[in-house]
C-alpha cells in the first residue's frame, strides 16, 4: 500500500502543554471496527501546529489529521478503504 501524506504548516507553535497520558504519541482510528482499513505511520512529530493529509493512492481515501508538534501528536492512522476500489 502507498500513501501519499502531506503536512500542512499552520505557522504557529503550540500554545498548550502535551497530554502527559500520551508521552509517545497517539495512534488515531478512523475506521469503524471490522471494516477495511489501512495503517500508515506518520512523521513524528510534527514541527508545530499544522495538519497532515493522508491519502491513500490505491482506493483515493483522503484524511486530515492535526498537529500540535508535541508528544502527544498523532504517529499513526488507520483509515477506512474504499472497498469497491481494492
């Protein structure tokens, strides 16, 4: 499987202090469970504030996730397939 992920830089540093339950990281699940779906890891951690969008190049799903260039940023996703284009 092939992502194509995209970090969008919103200029700005974190105004609040990371979530100390998540000192590596979060793994973000937007796929419903049993569903179809694909984990790409991303880039952690963010340079600042920002987002990534994730797409995935076989079934065109697009995802945005934010970014506060923290620890607690997200350093994974698991996104639904489109099925009927697997």
């Amino acid at each position: 499987m092939a992502f194509k992920i995209e970090w969008l830089d919103d200029g700005r540093e974190a105004q609040y202090l990371p979530d100390p339950d998540y000192p590596n990281g979060i793994d973000i699940v937007a796929a419903s469970p049993g569903a179809r779906s694909c984990t790409v890891n991303l880039p952690y951690t963010a340079k600042r504030c920002g987002k990534y969008i994730v797409e995935c190049s076989q079934c065109g799903v697009r995802i945005g996730v934010t970014t506060a260039g923290r620890h607690d940023d997200p350093r994974s996703l698991t996104m639904p397939c489109k099925e009927s284009l697997h």
